[in-house]
C-alpha cells in the first residue's frame, strides 16, 4: 500500500501502487486540498506523479487497479502535505 507524502516545495512526489495479475489497468483519484469530494485523474500508470507546491500540499489520491477479468483491488487514501 502507497504511504503518506511528506516533501519539501517543489520537490518531486511519486506515489507508486502496483499489483501483480494479467491486463491490470490502473485509474487514479484525486481530492483537492480541503475536499472530500475526489474525481477521477487522467493518471493511469501505476504511479502518481506530481510537484510539491503550497497548492498541492493536503491533496489526497488513491488508485483502483483492475485486471482483465473485472477483478479491483483499491489503495488506501494517501495524502501529500509539503513540510
């Protein structure tokens, strides 16, 4: 499970979750900093990837991975915060 981010401003943030299976696609989901509301990201690698700034910092993401058969596995919440 990917972990919570704790990075410096303007320091590079990858939240990598992977799982093993045949034909697994993966779909992110991000909540704005203050939200509970979380939309579906155009991020669909294994790995979110973003720059740590005062506007990301408080952001929440978690991923769904789904492999050809319709199985789904969900990540936990992760949450970034710059320190």
């Amino acid at each position: 499970q990917p972990r919570n981010v704790r990075v410096l401003d303007g320091d590079s943030v990858s939240i990598t979750f992977w799982v093993s299976g045949d034909g697994v696609t993966y779909q992110w989901y991000v909540a704005k900093p203050g939200s509970d509301t979380f939309y579906e990201s155009s991020n669909k690698s294994d790995t979110y990837r973003t720059t740590m700034s005062a506007s990301v910092s408080g952001r929440r993401v978690y991923c769904v991975a789904t492999d050809k058969y319709g199985n789904s596995v969900t990540s936990d919440i992760v949450t970034m915060e710059m320190r």
